[in-house]
C-alpha cells in the first residue's frame, strides 16, 4: 500500500514580524548569541541586572530545537533524578534538579506575569515503562523522587489503564507541576517583552566570527563586555567546543485534530505528557486544540549528520508505535518534521565560561528546555554575581571517556553514540 506521507514542515509557521537585521557597529555591556530558550532566559537575566544587552539570531527566535520542540516542560527532559544521583549522590542530584525544577517555576511565570499566548497547558507527566527492566528503573526513580520530597506517584499497569487507554504500559512515575507550551510562539512572545524592556534584538543576524569581545556579523560588528553564547548544537559551527558538542535526532508529527472519542480513548481520565523510558524513546501529548503531537526516534537516525526529511521509516515506526499502544484510532497526522538536538557526550548540559576568555560564556547540549531556561538565568548570576555553585556540574571541560585522539580515530557520530549509551 502506498504511503501518504504527512507534509514535511513545522507546524508553526512564522507568525511574527521579523526583528530587523543588525546594520551598525554597537556596543554593549553584553551581546548574546542565539535567540531559543536559552538566550532568551540570558538576556532576560541580565536585562533584570540592568544591563545593556544585544541578542542576536541567525534566523528567528525559536528557529532552532526550542521552536521545533514539542514543548513538554518537566524536569526529566533526557536525565531522570537517578541518573543524576547515580553519577554525583542523592545530595548533589537534589541541588541539581531543583535548579531544573527552577527553570520549570521561570517559564511558567513568564507565561503567567505577562499572559503570554503560547498554548500554555498545565498538566502532569506520566513516564511509562514498556517493558519490566525499566519498570524496575521507573520503581527506583519514584523512591528516589518521594524520599526528597518531590510530588509524585507510582502507577501500576492496572493504574497506568485508568489514565491512558492502552494495556501496553506496564507501569508509570509521575513528575507534578509540569505544563506543555508551543516553544515557538512562547519564544516570540518572549522576545516581544523583552525589546519593551530594552533589550535589541535582531534576527536574520548570523554571528559569522568571535574574536576577543567583537561579534562579526554580515553588516555589523558588535563589542561586548560580556558574551554569552546559546547555539546549543550550531557551537561546532563557530569553532566552538568542537569535539564536546553533536547533536541527536529526533522526530515530530502532528496530527488533524481528534475527535472526542480518539482523544477519550487515549486520555481517559485527563491530558497528560507521555514519554517513554526506552533507550530511544517515544513521546506524546495533546494541544490544546486536540491534536496529537507524537514524537521518538530510532538508534538509527538518532546520530545521522543532518536531519532527515521525509522518512518514511520514521513515519512507519511512529504510527506503528501508536497502533500497538492505541489500536484501532485511525489518527491522521498532518505534519511531521526533524529535529536536531545539542547533545553531550554524558547527556548533561554543558555551560561555563570559557578556560582563557573568562567574560565568555557557553550554554549548549542542555538537551531539555527547563535547563535551558534555568541554564540562562545561571550565566548572568555566573558573570554578575559570580554564582559559581552549579559550575562543577556542567562544566564544558569536564573529563570524559572517549576524547582527543580516540575521538579523532572513531570518528564524532561513533564516539558520541558510545559515550551516551556508556554513561546511561
Ligand atoms: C523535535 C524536538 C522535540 C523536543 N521536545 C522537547 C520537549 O518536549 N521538552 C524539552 O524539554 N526539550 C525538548 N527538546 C529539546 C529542546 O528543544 C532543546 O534542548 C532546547 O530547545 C535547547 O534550547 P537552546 O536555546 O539551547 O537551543 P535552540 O533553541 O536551538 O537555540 C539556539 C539558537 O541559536 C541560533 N544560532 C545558532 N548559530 C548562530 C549564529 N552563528 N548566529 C546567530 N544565531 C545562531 C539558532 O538559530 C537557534 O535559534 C526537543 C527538541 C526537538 C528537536
């Protein structure tokens, strides 16, 4: 049978007045690179510092991941709570989710204070256990989350039932407190209150160089005290973190809306986001006009070198993935696009200043955008205040396995699909 393909584009299109261009030589107290989750929450940041602060995007904000994302924003993005406990302690795992947690409170009061329209939907995450290792993973996650005080809930496969309509799952942790947005209308609407607050920002402005405390652009050069750089997987582009920094692929469709029978069928009791705890895993919600948004990958074109457009592959894996869980919907989906994401080589955000340009500072491979939000936020306390209590953790020069000469003779996709399945 001949396959329909869902047309291959993100959903959102552009909707917002581009910023303009920059044209002439500025100088600030600090220039910004990047206009996603990241850049956004740093400008944000030191505009409340009250400093003086240039964001520049090579397209538009949330051109990147943020605004190709599905925007499920809970703190166990790609890490759980024991994945961060297993590699530091409970302790230390604590102090970093609650700064992810931060990054959570962060976008929802941005949302709240100005009533930003970005199809903001308070509403739980279940993670769902395919298979009983990694219902014995969800297990530990769960105790680990109730003895610090963290709201949750274990499900069994019967209570999993009650809330999604598939006998699939054989059990759930729920993270509480958590909401989806549309990444890209929350990043325009973010952007238009920070220029009412002063902040310049352009768009369709490449930073083509970095050389001490100027920015080349195409038209314009810009001088900076402070430079904080938010290109998560585009970092390589600017001779950056080069052999610290790949990215992953992922996938998104979106379907016409259900009916209120496919949307019963698969919330039974009330909208949640949905992941999975496979290695590569699969994700779903609903928007707030009913769409499913369905998303996963594969260990195949999770590491491949460029997105991939129109994969059938993908197409079929994921609409296979839906007909086990959920039999007999008969969804339709309308769009579905790729998406690449910065990624370490332990999956954890890299973000610090760099080792001989101290007024320069990275974030990139947050890999999740509560953190890099949270991450945002962190770079102006870093530089202002000198906040140095998380630098440990997210270190861009922290050790890892496979480097330097391994690296070069593996090559980065094998070297990067290694140290992530290594550190899990
Ligand atoms: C399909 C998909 C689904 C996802 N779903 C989720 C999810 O549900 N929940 C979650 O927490 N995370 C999700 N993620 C991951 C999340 O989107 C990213 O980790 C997060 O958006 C990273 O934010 P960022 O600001 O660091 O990067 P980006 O949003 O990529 O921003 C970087 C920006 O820098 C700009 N830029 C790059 N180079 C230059 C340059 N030289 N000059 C000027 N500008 C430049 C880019 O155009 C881009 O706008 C998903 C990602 C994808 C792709």
């Amino acid at each position: 049978m001949k396959i329909v393909m869902p047309q291959d584009q993100v959903f959102w299109s552009l909707k917002y007045p581009l910023a303009p261009a920059c044209r002439e030589n500025i100088t600030t107290d600090v220039a910004i690179i990047g206009g996603g989750m990241a850049g956004l929450a740093a400008a944000q940041a030191f505009r409340k510092h009250g400093k003086k602060v240039v964001l520049l995007e090579q397209n538009y904000c949330g051109a990147g991941a943020t605004g190709k994302s599905s925007g499920f924003i809970t703190p166990n993005a790609e890490l759980s709570f024991t994945d961060f406990s297993k590699r530091y302690n409970p302790e230390k795992a604590h102090q970093i989710w609650d700064f992810i947690t931060s990054g959570v409170t962060d976008i929802r009061n941005n949302i709240q204070q100005a009533n930003f329209h970005c199809d903001y939907v308070p509403q739980d995450t279940l993670m769902v256990a395919n298979n009983y290792s990694a219902l014995k993973k969800l297990e530990i996650e769960y105790h680990n989350l109730a003895k610090f005080g963290y709201q949750t809930n274990f499900y069994n496969q019967a209570t999993v039932q009650q809330y999604l309509g598939s006998k699939s799952y054989l059990g759930g942790v729920s993270y509480e407190q958590t909401f989806s947005i549309n990444g890209y209308l929350y990043c325009q609407a973010l952007k238009q209150q920070l220029q009412k607050f002063g902040v310049t920002i352009f768009e369709e402005t490449m930073v083509t160089k970095l050389s001490d405390h100027v920015l080349t652009t195409p038209h314009a050069q810009i001088t900076a005290d402070y430079i904080v750089v938010c290109t998560d997987r585009f970092m390589p582009e600017l001779n950056l973190l080069n052999q610290a920094v790949y990215h992953a692929q992922t996938f998104l469709m979106i379907s016409e809306p259900l009916t209120a029978n496919q949307a019963q069928t698969i919330f039974p009791k009330e909208k949640l986001l949905v992941w999975d705890s496979d290695l590569v895993y699969s994700y779903f919600r609903l928007t707030s006009d009913q769409r499913l948004l369905l998303g996963g990958s594969s260990l195949l074109k999770t590491y491949a070198t460029n997105p991939e457009h129109d994969s059938k592959f993908m197409y079929k894996k994921l609409t296979n993935y839906l007909a086990t869980k959920f039999p007999g919907l008969n969804i339709q989906f309308k769009q579905m696009w790729p998406g690449l994401i910065g990624l370490s080589k332990d999956i954890a955000p890299l973000a610090g200043r760099d080792q001989n340009r101290p007024f320069l500072y990275y974030i990139t491979a947050s890999a999740g955008l509560p953190i890099a939000a949270a991450l945002g936020r962190y770079s102006a306390e870093n530089l202002l205040t000198n906040n140095t209590d998380l630098d440990d953790y997210f270190s861009p020069y922290r050790p890892c396995l496979i480097n330097g000469p391994l690296q070069s003779l593996l090559g980065t996709k094998l070297s990067f699909a290694l140290s992530n399945m290594l550190c899990r």
